[in-house]
C-alpha cells in the first residue's frame, strides 16, 4: 500500500456507523406507513450527492422545530389571530393548526412548483447550522465519525423507549396497536403490498448508494464481514418493528382524541339544539337518540344534520401518511394534546435529529470516500477541504429547497433521484460481481481475507434470488410509471387549507428525468470510457463495436 488507509478504532465503531446509516427517518416514517397501508462506482457517488442535496433539509426542518419546542404553548398547538385580533386566520380555520403551522410558517409554501418565490432565511439559516454540524462530524474522517456513531445510533434508541412508555400509557394506544396487529388477508394477493415490502427493506439498508462500501473500506481486510451484515440486517428490521410500535401507539392516542373530540362536538350541537338536558346524550345511546330524533322532529333535525360529522374510530386509523406528513404534521398533533407536550417535542425532534445526521455521515461517505482516495484531488486538497467544499456545494445547491416551492423541489428528489436508479446500481454491481468477475473468483477472495468459506444460502442469494426480485422490481417501478401517465404532484391550496393535485409542467418533468439519466447513465459512459483507455493504451486504433 502506497499510504496507510485510516481505519476503524475497533469493529464496533464500523457496526455502529453501518446502524447509524441504516436506521434513519425511512424506520420512523415510512415502514409504519407501509404497515398501515397492508397491514455501484461513480454511479453511487452521483446518487449520493443527489441525496445529499436535499436530505440535509429535513434535518434543517428538524432543528426548526426542536427551536420553536421551548416555547409555550407550542407554536402549532393553536390557530394565531387575524390582522383585526377577531378571530383566527381563516386558512389556519380551514387546514389545522399543524399544517397551519407546516405549511405556511415553516415552509411558507407557494401555490404551485412553476411559482418559486423567494429563499425563506430561517429554513436557510438551519440548513447551514445542519451542514456544519455534519461537516464537524466528517471534518477528521473515521476518527470524528468513530466518536459521533456511537451517539447518532444509541441514542434514539433511547428516545424511542422513553416515547414507547409514554405511547403505551397513553389514551387510545391499544386502539393503535390493535390496528397495526390486524392483518388485512386480502391484501396478501395484493402483489404491489409485497413490492413496496421488498422496496422498503432496499431502501432502508442504504443498497446502491456506495455508504456501506464506503464504510467497510475502513475494515481491516480479516473483518467478519457475514457477521455484520446479519447483526445490520437484523436490528434495522427490528426497528423498523419497533420504532412502528412507538408510531401506532401515539397514532391510536391522536386518532382516539379526534374521534371523541369528534363525537364531543356532535353531542353539543345536538344538546343544545333540541334543548337536551346536560349528560343524557352520550358516545354509547348517540345513535340511538340520533334515529329517535330524525324520526320524532324531522324537520328540525334536516336542519341540523348538514351539520353533524360522521365520526370513525376506524376512518381515523386508516388515514395513511408518510414522509413530512408524518415527522412533522401527525406527531406534532399528537405531541401537542400530550402533558408536559414541549419535553415530548424537544425529545422527538431530537431523536429526528440524530436520525437525520446519522444516515448523512453514510451519504457523505459515499461522496468523499472516492474523492479522498482519488491521486489527482487529494494531492491538491486535504481532507479537510475537500469536506468542506462537498458540504458547501451541497449547502449552496440546498437552498433551493428552501424556497416557496422548495418543498415541490424536495418531492421530486425524494420520489425520482434514486429509485430506478438505485435499482439499476445494485442490479449491475450484482452481475458483475457474479457474472462477469465471477462468482466462484469472488468466493475465494473472501475467504483468502476472512479464512471463511462462504455457504450456500450467500451463492444462492447472490446469483439467482437477489437479481431475479431486483429486475422484478425494476420492471414494477417502470410499469409503475408508464401507467400513471402524467406525473402529478400535491399543491397546497391555501384559500380550501388542504392539498390539491395538479400536473407537473414541462420544466419539472424535464428534471425529473435527467435526475434519473444521470445517475444511471453513469455505468454504460464509464463502461465506453474504460474501454476506449484501454484501447488507446494499447494503441488499439480499431473503431468501438
């Protein structure tokens, strides 16, 4: 070796940083939702840096709101007055205070992706203090990263358990955790439920994006790598089960209090609008005296029933959110009828926090790891600054996320800069490992470094089963996307206070789809490139077949 590679202080901290990466927002935010629903090379460095361009947004949306937690009451726990201090604004009156809160003060978002509007400074100042935070952590490579691992994948877990013993004492969690319990049979010949099962577990081990090679490259070559991937594996799913756990009980609590705030409501209108007496109408003879009274005073009651919501336990539980919804709209709704409701917020927000800052020293790995090791950049530029200056160019090109419509932007990435990509990563990495160095070539090289043979469930799984389920899902997405027709997306619509869809125009359409050529476009053109070096070296004067 040319220069001592910086490694790990000991296996745990590589253990650790690989959980970090892995348990990240997808287990709080996605995998609940799900559960709710059905009961390579240069190429992975692109869809890193993809990722890290908007990723680091949501932690800056983090550090927003743990900021506005200290205060009380919470600032979207109630609508604010209007101008003239009569009432509550109307698009507060409209939505909820959570949204209120979400969509205007936070993201003061426009009416539509084509009107951009300006850089919102509070949003762009966090998403600095969250691109410094994670540049101090990467600043010293695995030597910083080493220390922050231990803190970014324990302590959530922390939070976690201390939120599973509120959620479980909580009014309403069994109702939550009864729900999420309950198999829904007939989804089981739903073959999209067992896609999006198959999509979330490739997603949430972080596959394709070139951070767990990254990592791993700071291994001693003698490391137990099959061990690893199993204990990764396993506690990722784990908690995807039980961070789920923790979600369902809070979700039971704020779809109960809905439901009986609901139930409330249409007690006292009836009350008060058939002068009954104060405690006779209840939950349990509502519909009874519902149906005596549509019967006894038919027109009166005509009159009033436009009026009287159709409260659901049942409609409440169902109503499926993920992503953003969920981290910042439905926790916060719950947090804010909870006791003691700013602690919970602080607590939550930072547990985001560290979720957040932990999958982007993976993302960030993956970006400088080739950088680092590459003779031409790092012969100019240390280490230090060629962190930094992949976390300025990232923070620079962030602040388009922190526009009017910078949540627009944020979508599109989310949903279209690595998806198909990713999958045709993983799919290429597969067949030339297995097919094109060789399966048999690479068996022997992992035991010449571990002094293990590996077994016949790894061979299996690397040369038909894993291969076979990504081209299904590849053929799925694509199919997926062919039939949609015209990519929409959710506009919100301040004047209704509730979200709208509408068609992407051109320009976004357009993004959308060099998002996705550039990242896959990156295997063939370095395939040519290859092999044209390799011609000319060899002063190969032949055309390229």
């Amino acid at each position: 070796m040319e220069k001592t590679r910086p490694l790990w202080a000991t296996p745990l901290q590589f253990v650790f940083a690989c959980i970090s990466y892995a348990v990240g927002l997808g287990n709080v935010w996605r995998f609940p939702y799900l559960c709710q629903m059905y009961g390579g090379g240069v190429a992975s460095v692109v869809v890193s840096f993809f990722l890290c361009m908007y990723y680091n947004v949501v932690n800056a949306w983090a550090f927003w709101y743990l900021f506005h937690s200290f205060q009380d009451p919470l600032p979207w726990s109630v609508c604010p007055l209007n101008g003239n201090r009569t009432g509550y604004i109307e698009e507060c009156e409209k939505a909820s205070s959570t949204q209120y809160f979400w969509y205007r003060k936070t993201l003061n978002i426009s009416p539509s992706i084509q009107e951009s509007g300006a850089v919102q400074w509070e949003p762009a100042l966090c998403l600095i203090l969250a691109w410094l935070v994670v540049y101090l952590c990467i600043l010293r490579g695995t030597e910083s990263t080493g220390r922050v691992v231990y803190f970014t994948a324990l302590l959530p877990y922390c939070v976690l358990i201390i939120y599973l013993v509120r959620g479980l004492t909580l009014h309403g969690a069994t109702n939550g955790l009864a729900y999420m319990f309950t198999p829904k049979m007939e989804q089981l010949a739903n073959p999209k439920a067992w896609i999006n099962a198959a999509t979330q577990i490739f997603f949430s081990l972080g596959l394709g994006f070139g951070s767990l090679i990254a990592f791993a490259s700071y291994n001693e070559p003698s490391n137990n790598c099959q061990k690893h991937a199993i204990i990764v594996s396993i506690i990722n799913s784990s908690t995807s089960i039980f961070a789920s756990i923790v979600t369902f009980s809070i979700y039971g609590f704020k779809a109960t209090f809905n439901y009986e705030s609901c139930l409330n409501k249409v007690i006292l209108l009836l009350t008060n609008s058939f002068d009954l007496e104060d405690g006779f109408l209840t939950a349990n003879n509502l519909e009874q005296v519902k149906d005596y009274l549509a019967s006894a005073y038919p027109s009166k009651y005509s009159e009033v029933f436009p009026q009287i919501k159709n409260c659901s336990l049942e409609t409440e539980l169902e109503t499926a959110v993920q992503g953003t919804g969920l981290a910042f709209i439905v926790y916060t709704e719950a947090i804010k009828n909870m006791e003691v409701s700013q602690l919970w917020s602080v607590l939550y927000f930072f547990m985001l926090l560290l979720l957040g800052i932990g999958s982007m020293l993976g993302n960030t790995a993956a970006i400088l790891t080739p950088l680092t090791d590459s003779k031409v950049i790092s012969s100019y530029l240390p280490k230090e600054a060629i962190s930094g200056l992949v976390c300025l160019a990232n923070c620079a090109i962030g602040m388009l996320f922190t526009m009017e419509a910078g949540s627009y932007w944020f979508d599109i990435f989310n949903d279209y800069a690595a998806t198909l990509s990713l999958l045709l990563i993983v799919l290429a990495e597969t067949v030339a490992v297995c097919y094109l160095y060789g399966l048999s070539r690479f068996e022997s090289d992992l035991k010449a470094m571990t002094g293990r043979a590996l077994n016949w469930y790894w061979k299996a799984m690397w040369g038909g089963v894993s291969p076979l389920l990504i081209i299904s899902l590849f053929i799925f997405y694509l199919s997926d996307y062919i039939s949609t027709g015209t990519l929409r997306y959710q506009a919100w619509d301040a004047a209704q206070g509730q979200l709208v869809t509408k068609d992407y125009p051109p320009h976004a359409l357009a993004v959308i789809g060099l998002l996705v050529a550039a990242s896959t476009m990156c295997i063939p053109l370095g395939a040519l490139g290859t092999l044209i070096t390799r011609r000319l070296k060899r002063g190969d004067t032949a055309p390229v077949a």
